[in-house]
C-alpha cells in the first residue's frame, strides 16, 4: 500500500511516513496535555470523555481543554513540528511558500479566515500551511520550546477553554489579535522580494494536479471552478 508516497514533493521529505509520524506525535502532546488537577482528576474519575458536567450548577469541566483549540493552532503547530525535527516538512516546500506569499501579497489573509473554516482557496489547508507559517513566526520571535508548551499552559483552562486571546496573553504576553497582526506585517515584508512570473496562461486550476509526460508531450489536468 502506497499511503501518501506519491506526495514527497507536497511534504518535502524523503520519508512521508516519518513526517506523518512527527505531525501526529504532535498532536498526541496537544490534546492529551491535563495540567491542572482538577483535570487529572476528572480524567481519574470519568475516563477520557472530553467534558463532565458538574452537578448542580451545571457547567462543564473540560477534561481536554486543547480539543476545542481553533484548527490551525492544532494542525499549524503540529506543521512547524514536523519541519523542525525531521529532515524536510511542508516549511521547506517551495511551491507551498510560494502559495503563501501569494495569499498575503494579495492581500486575502485574515484573522477570521485562520480561525473559522471557509470555502476560500486554498480551501482545506489554510490552518495546515498559513497556520505553519504562523507558528514558525511565533517559534522565531519565542523558539521553538516556548511555543510547544503553550498546550501545557492552555490545558490548565478546564473551566474557560475558549478564552483564546487571553491564553495567548497569559503565555506569550501578548494577545491573539496582535500576534496575528505582527505576523501579517512580518509575511508582507518577506512578499516583497517575491517576483511573480509574467507570462501566457494555458490553464488556471483550483487543484494542483500533476504534469505527465508521453514523449516530447507534456499532459495535465486543471480544475478551474
């Protein structure tokens, strides 16, 4: 079975299977961070439900506190794992840092589009690579440590897990709104020695099919719409 062995060149590694391992040990350190008592003893108690309701009052404990993080905190930090301990990751991508600064030199980046899922291109990998490159700002200005053990800090808020600004604050010492503001100033002056290729188009594609060639003839399909 191939798996995902024909997609070396989206992952930029010699080994997808090494690269999957990492990203997913990522998450296994995200969601089943309880640092708080309170949520070693729920956890104790009640086993790995996500949530318990405390009696009477009826609010929640939220056993995984990290669960109900937006998706590009989860899959953007697990990116920037996956490039940082093995030998390539979807950070070393050309073509997919190219996409990047095409979103940002065009101007179509947003808050509400990094927390909210959309229909927008480029569609479901918005939290996985502009995410990335989130997280790889912040492991710049922090490092990389500091970065990883917001999951531990955020796991302490077993009442209040959607305060997301103020869980930033509290770790990084700054809010969410500004982090994400200092990262698109930061993304726009690295777009500014990208130079973007003058030519006829033959096609325009929403997917980036693969090329194929029969002798001296090159073949692709395009998904326009």
């Amino acid at each position: 079975y191939g798996g995902a062995s024909l997609d070396l060149d989206y992952f930029s590694s010699s080994s997808w299977l090494k690269t999957l391992a990492t990203h997913e040990l990522a998450h296994n350190f995200q969601l089943n961070s309880k640092n708080s008592e309170t949520g070693h003893g729920a956890h104790t108690l009640f086993g790995n439900n996500p949530t318990v309701t405390i009696p009477i009052i009826g609010w929640p404990i939220f056993i995984y506190p990290n669960l109900f993080l937006p998706t590009f905190a989860l899959e953007g930090n697990a990116v920037l794992n996956e490039s940082t301990y093995d030998n390539g990751g979807r950070l070393y991508s050309g073509e997919l840092r190219a996409l990047t600064y095409t979103h940002f030199k065009d101007r179509q980046f947003s808050i509400n589009k990094m927390i909210n899922t959309t229909l927008d291109f480029p569609y479901g990998q918005t939290p996985y690579i502009i995410g990335g490159y989130f997280h790889a700002f912040l492991a710049e200005k922090y490092g990389v440590k500091k970065v990883n053990e917001f999951y531990e800090e955020n796991s302490k808020s077993y009442l209040f897990p959607f305060l997301l600004s103020s869980h930033y604050r509290t770790h990084f010492g700054i809010g969410y709104e500004s982090l994400m503001y200092l990262f698109k100033r930061d993304m726009l002056k690295k777009t500014k020695g990208m130079t973007l290729l003058k030519g006829i188009s033959l096609a325009t594609s929403q997917v980036n099919n693969k090329m194929h060639k029969d002798g001296t003839n090159i073949y692709f399909t395009s998904t326009p719409f």
